[in-house]
C-alpha cells in the first residue's frame, strides 16, 4: 500500500528539483533546516497517494507556468505504484 500525504509540493535539493509529500506543516522547516531551498507545500484537504497529489498541484496550476515544476508534477502523476 503507497504512502498517504496531506501536504505535497517541491524544493531543490542541490538545485535538483525534488517533488516533496508530507503528513504536516512541520516538514517544510525540516526540509529547509536539511538544505533545501525553494520549498513550496500545498495543504491537499484529504489524505491521497504521492500520485494524486501530483495530479491534484497539477489541476490546481501549482506548477504556474514554471515548465520544470509541470515536468516533474507529471512525471510522479504518471508514476507507476
């Protein structure tokens, strides 16, 4: 069974572009504490598989128009479990 998350989004890890999932808030100070730069996190409102969540930052224009964003949105969307 996949993982479920309540928070997803992106950071740069080492300037790599890195889709991030979490269970709360309190991720976003510890991806930044580890590094990370760029850490944008959406509130999902349910609980869904890192797959959903993707497809759900993509229907909501998450990526706005930051074509590396998109790129990566789709490719954990189309992610096989």
């Amino acid at each position: 069974m996949s993982k479920l998350i309540s928070f997803a989004g992106v950071s740069r890890v080492n300037g790599v572009l890195k889709f991030r999932g979490a269970n709360n808030v309190n991720r976003i100070d510890q991806l930044r504490k580890l590094g990370d730069t760029d850490v944008e996190m959406s509130f999902l409102n349910t609980e869904m598989t890192k797959q959903e969540a993707a497809q759900r930052l993509i229907d909501k224009n998450f990526a706005n128009g930051r074509a590396d964003v998109l790129e990566l949105l789709v490719a954990v969307a189309n992610e096989e479990v």
